[in-house]
C-alpha cells in the first residue's frame, strides 16, 4: 500500500496490535501482493513517494516486460484468508463468489519489504508476480485492471488482504504496479474486473467504454437473511432511489441482492453510489447489467 511515511508506520504498528488480538484477522502484515511495451525497472528511476515504511521497488534492475499475466484458473478458496475480519474498526466480511464484480478507485501497491513473507491466503508474496490484494474478494480470485490515465491493462491473482483507506480498492505487486506505470507515482485510478477461465468478464465487456448494450447497476448489500435486505429496500426508497425490480426478492447463489438501477452510464451509477454513501454510509459496488 502507498502511504505518508509517518502514516504508514502508524499503520504497521496498528495492524501488528489488531493481528496479536484478533484470531479471525488474516495476516495482512505478511502480504502478498501483463501487455505493454518493454520495461525495464530500475531503482535509479524511482523518484515517487507512498509505500510502506522501508518499503519500495527491488534494489537489481529487472526486465518487468518479461513476466506474462496471471491466468484465471478454477481453483478451490483458500484455506485462510477468507473469513470476516476488523481493520480499525471496521468490519470486512470476504465475497462469497466473484461473478459480476467490478469496481472503480485508486490502486497502490507494496514491494521488498514484503518479499516472501505469508499472504492472506498463505502463499508467499512475490514482487515479481502478477499478484494483488483486496479487502472482500475471494481469495483466490482474478481481475483485470485497467488504469484509466494510460489505458493499460493487466490481469492478476488477488491472494491477499488491504487496502484499508478510503478510496483505494487493491494493492498490487510490484510486477503488476510497474506494468501499469504507476510505481513512481505510487496510485492510480483504476476499474477492477473479475475475469475466469472460460473468458468471462466479471462486469463490462470491451475497452470500458460506454456501450449501449450495458446498463450499470449499483449493489448496495447482499445477505443470507432476507428481512435484512428488505430492510436496506425500504431504506433506499425513502432516499427516493429506484430500485432494481428484483432486489431483495430472488435469492442468487444463496444471497439477497439489493441493488439501484439499472443506469444508461457508468457516471450515472458513480453519481448515485456517491449519493448512498453520503446518506447512509454504505459503499456500494458498480456491477454491469445487460
């Protein structure tokens, strides 16, 4: 993650106390973390800020243009990492599948200093690798991310836990963060996708850009018990929002959806997924309809 220097040992210092007490946290401090012209990274061309306190991008120049993206596979969940856990304060309780899932913010990413260390999912982190971390997907799951300052586009294996501040929605590795041109800069606006292996986008389909045929969808919750999401209906409605026909109403894969929409444009849903969480504090995720 890309932080201040004093924010960031601040935040190393904080999840080391919420990891000795809480039994359910993953191991976030042990961290984890496809095609563009070729790179070459090298420590004297870093001159960005934002990473980890004595953290940063490998001390031997390496060819990055070399290292192929990650590939979806249909691969069983992760033994660890994929239970509710608290981060100051704030509970995250993991996705049950990835289907559907696309979400816009600000990518960072994290380096040497977790090098080898344990992940969430308890695979090593490789810098190297085309990895990345997430606060709810399933571990493992695949994404697409595109960075919409250069048009670049990666695909990489979440198998880790964090970001943990506002606006940032994944970690990547080092590999991933050079190839999308944003180590110096240290974040990036950025839309994550869940792809698979039978090529399926998880939301848009294209270069996202406005299609037609896509309308957008804005998921405010998804439960197990259905008077809780009938719950979020009502509360949605008295902000005066419409609501998807069928939210709260058919269960899918055995969780009560509540969504608003669906929406002509993706800027539609970003204006009202701002609006939900300004008026009752949930974030919600833009999901593609068709």
């Amino acid at each position: 993650m890309q932080l201040p220097g004093s924010a960031r040992f601040f935040f190393y210092l904080s999840l080391t106390v919420l990891v000795g007490c809480s039994p359910n946290l993953p191991e976030i401090l042990s961290r984890s973390g496809t095609s563009i012209p070729s790179q070459k990274a090298s420590p004297a061309s870093y001159s960005g800020g934002g990473y980890y306190k004595d953290d940063g991008p490998p001390s031997e120049t390496v060819d990055i243009a070399r290292i192929p993206d990650a590939v979806p596979q249909n691969a069983p969940r992760s033994r660890t990492g994929n239970n509710p856990y608290e981060v100051f304060g704030k509970r995250y309780v993991p996705m049950e599948s990835a289907r559907g899932f696309e979400q816009t913010g600000y990518a960072s990413w994290y380096g040497k200093k977790f090098h080898g260390k344990r992940t969430s999912s308890g695979e090593p982190y490789d810098m190297f690798a085309m990895t990345a971390a997430h606060p709810t997907l399933p571990l493992p799951t695949w994404v697409r991310v595109f960075n919409h300052e250069n048009q670049r586009a990666v695909v990489v294996k979440v198998n880790d836990r964090g970001p943990f501040l506002r606006e940032r929605v994944v970690d990547l590795s080092y590999a991933a963060a050079t190839k999308l041109d944003i180590v110096q800069k240290g974040t990036a606006r950025v839309t994550i996708t869940a792809v698979f292996p039978e090529g399926g986008l998880g939301g848009t389909t294209g270069n996202y850009q406005n299609d037609v045929s896509i309308q957008y969808l804005v998921q405010v919750g998804a439960f197990s018990e259905q008077a809780n999401a009938i719950s979020l209906r009502f509360e949605l409605a008295n902000l005066g929002l419409e609501l998807y026909p069928r939210s709260a109403s058919e269960p899918r894969e055995g969780l009560f959806v509540v969504s608003i929409g669906p929406f002509d444009s993706r800027e539609e849903a970003e204006a009202v997924q701002k609006t939900i969480l300004a008026s009752i504090g949930k974030q919600g995720i833009i999901r593609a309809h068709q």
